[in-house]
C-alpha cells in the first residue's frame, strides 16, 4: 500500500471527502425534488400540499408553539442548516480559502458580482409592481447542487477550480444571510430582540472562558432561536450567529500534541483484557488521552463534523421536499415564462449570475485588486459562472419570505427550477469544452493550480 504523505492527509483528503459529501447530498436533493414533483402532479397531490398544512404544536404547561409542519421545517430545522452554514463560514475566514485578502478578493468579488447584477435584472422587470419583493430569490448559489454539477466532470476539472466555486458559494451563503436578516425581516420586537442578544452574549462569555463543550451552546442555541421565533427577525439568522460564538482555536499545537500523545502510550500499562479494559492505571491513561482530544480538535470542528451530514442527507432533502413540489395543472400555478417574477427570475439567475461573476472577477483581476489562481483561465471562470446559476435550496427560502400569494410563490418556483435546470446544463456543457485536459494526478493537479511548483 502506498504510504500517505502530510500533503495527501492533511489537504487531498478533507478536500475530496468533502466534495464526495457534496456529491452525495446533490443527488439526494435531486432525488427529493423530483420526488415532490411527481407527488404534486399525481393523483394523490391533494395529501401532498395537505401533508406540509399539518397543524403541529409543542406544549409545556402554559407555554404552546403551534404552526404548520411546512412552517417548522423552514423556521426549525433549516436553523440547523443555517447554524452549519455559520460554522463553514467562520472556518473559512480562520483558516479557509477567506482567511487572507489575497486568498479572499477573487472568490469575494466574484460573489458580490453574482448577487448584485441577478437582483437588477429582477427589479428592472418588476419595478413598480408588489412583486418587486422578489429581488432577493435569483441572488443565490445552491453549492450542493452547483458542486455535484462540476463533480461529473470528474479529474476533468482542476481541484483549484472546485476550491474557487466552494469559496464564492460561502460568500453568497453570507450576503444571502444578511438579505434575509436586513430586508427580510417583519416587525421588531425589541424586548424579544434584547433577550435574544442577551442569550447570544452569554454564548460568547463562555467562549472567552474557555468553555469547550457543546452541551452548553446548544442550550443557549434553543433559547436564542425562541427569542428570535418572537422577535420578527428570521429565526433561521439564530443559527448562523449562534455557530459565531462557538469556539474554534486548539489550545494546544501539533508538536504538544504529538508529545503528549507519545509519553502516554509509552506509559500505557501493558496488560491485555479481553471484553473492557478495567484496569484502573489504563483507564486513566484513555481519559488523558480523551482530554488531549478535546485540546486540539476545537467545538466548531466536532460541531460541524457531527451536523454537517445531518444537514446535507435529512434537512437540505426534506426541505426540498417539502417546497419543490409545483401542480402545474391548478390554477395557482401560471406557466408563462414571460410573467416578471418568472422571467426576472430566469434572466437574473441564468444571465445576471453569468454576467455578474465574470465581469467583477475579470475587473478585480486587470484591476490588481484579485488573481487567478495558476492554471485558471477565464474560461473556467466563466464556466462557474453558469453553474452558480443553480440557486435552488436558499432561492426557495427566499421565495418563503417573499411572498405571501400563493400565485407568486408558484410563479418564483417555476422560475427557480427552469432557471437552476438551464444553468446546469449550460455550466457542465461550457466546462466540458473548456477543461479537455484530464488530471489524472490529484496532487500534481492541485499544487499546479494553486502554483505550488
């Protein structure tokens, strides 16, 4: 077997599980999507829309929460999808592809790129009209769905190329983030607002005190999510400030760690049992080590470890699930691509996200102010570009906060999944013209197109 280097442990690996992961979850998406279509379109499409009316309630003594189950899946547990999204995005600006404005600027302006232009188409189409509050839905990346795109490609595609489109769809989680806190966003409770920030200040205390379980943070969490419930502010926006708080520095480093780990197991009793080890000295020693554990792998990473497939195999799913389904057939449903909120929709996410992307990044390059990395033309660029049109899960969210006639809703989710199809295809086309050299070689691949000669 060949032996693993640092390089292949400590880079190729996390990469390409993550990415295996993304690949995954976009074909469990899909699987979901299609499935709420043909349930919406079947015979039994009456218990489809009846399925998501469901009162559910939770009660303790005086105290009742009740709202339809479609209502608990987009305000409960997308809180959980969202609080991951925070997570990658505080990595990401620690020690990620946004933790240096050299490795930022592109990424970051390709981004503010995709979001700004997609909205101007949207509203020079419905200026005017109520219909205007739309223009947040076509400013979204789905990355599970643009990633498992780019994926069928195979070696095709640089590795540095999967890393770009990664980072920009972290940053379009975070503009889309502040979209939804700032615009969309109904009346201000303000005590509910105080008591909110009140559980979110404790949360940081404990950081700086160097609490570093995560029983505690997911008690706050609850609490902060029923103010936010309260508050008129999104409560989904909970999750992404709650995983801000959370711990994400070793406190120790490796060549500690490596010396610590090493004089235990030199101490390590050797005595051998056959069903749990009872001996009271080899006990201790498997605490110690535990303890060591817990010193370097930080809360943020055990957190993000143990949601992260939570969230992309059950609630990303579900959630589709649970919005995707469009009857094409009832009256609610308008099949005319030309209506603004459709069309708006369609240009802003297949052209505006197209233009957007390259223009800013092509600007902010002759401009000095960002780089290509080596190995990355503007073709590929471009190429991205068309896949990020696949706004999906977060324009769905979007759509919800939106709108409020049904009719608008159907209209925006029929130009979603028109504009998120088109995309894909015209994304995995350009970029299978455009990227004919295959790399057969992960690591030459990767040091080639990050310029590590």
């Amino acid at each position: 077997m060949k032996k693993q280097t640092p390089f292949d442990l400590y880079l190729l690996q996390p990469i390409r599980k993550f990415l295996d992961a993304k690949l995954l979850s976009s074909g469990l998406l899909l699987l979901a999507t299609i499935t709420a279509l043909i349930w919406a379109n079947s015979a039994y499409a009456a218990s489809y829309f009846a399925l998501w009316k469901t009162e559910v309630s939770f009660q303790i003594g005086n105290f009742v929460l009740s709202d339809t189950l479609g209502h608990w899946i987009n305000d409960g547990l997308m809180v959980i999808f969202f609080f991951v999204i925070g997570l990658e995005i505080k990595r990401e600006f620690m020690v990620g592809e946004l933790s240096s404005f050299k490795k930022a600027s592109l990424p970051m302006l390709a981004a503010l790129g995709g979001m700004v232009v997609p909205a101007i188409f949207y509203i020079i189409l419905n200026a005017g009209t109520d219909s205007i509050s739309g223009w947040g839905i076509p400013m979204a990346t789905d990355i599970a769905f643009a990633l498992g795109a780019l994926m069928l490609l195979g070696n095709r595609v640089p590795l540095a190329l999967k890393v770009f489109l990664l980072a920009l769809a972290v940053v379009d989680d975070l503009g889309a983030i502040l979209v939804i806190a700032i615009f969309y966003t109904e009346q201000i409770s303000t005590a509910s607002l105080i008591t909110a920030f009140v559980f979110l200040g404790i949360s940081l205390v404990l950081n700086a005190m160097g609490v570093r379980r995560t029983w505690p943070y997911a008690l706050l969490g609850l609490f902060l999510w029923l103010a936010f419930l309260q508050s008129g502010v999104h409560a989904t926006i909970a999750g992404v400030l709650m995983a801000f708080t959370i711990p994400s520095r070793a406190k120790i480093g490796a060549e500690e760690f490596k010396n610590e780990t090493y004089y235990l197991l030199e101490q390590f009793p050797e005595k051998e049992f056959q069903i749990m080890c009872t001996d009271e000295n080899q006990y201790r020693t498997i605490e110690e080590l535990k303890y060591l554990l817990n010193k370097i792998n930080t809360p943020l990473q055990r957190l993000e470890h143990a949601l992260q497939p939570v969230a992309s195999y059950f609630i990303i799913p579900v959630f589709a699930l649970a919005n995707a389904g469009v009857n094409f057939t009832s009256s609610e449903a308008n099949i005319d691509f030309l209506n603004p909120i459709t069309l708006g929709i369609i240009l802003g996410l297949v052209v505006g996200k197209q233009l957007g992307i390259t223009l800013f990044s092509y600007l902010g390059v002759k401009a000095g102010i960002a780089f290509l990395p080596s190995g990355i033309t503007f073709k590929h660029i471009y190429g991205v570009s068309c896949l990020a049109g696949i706004g999906f899960t977060m324009s769905l969210f979007i759509t919800n906060l939106a709108f409020v006639n049904p009719v608008y809703i159907e209209e925006a989710k029929i130009g979603i999944l028109s504009a998120s199809l088109l995309s894909a295809i015209i994304g995995i086309i350009t970029l299978s013209l455009t990227t004919d050299k295959e790399c057969t070689d992960e690591k030459v691949c990767l040091m080639e197109n990050t310029g590590n000669h």
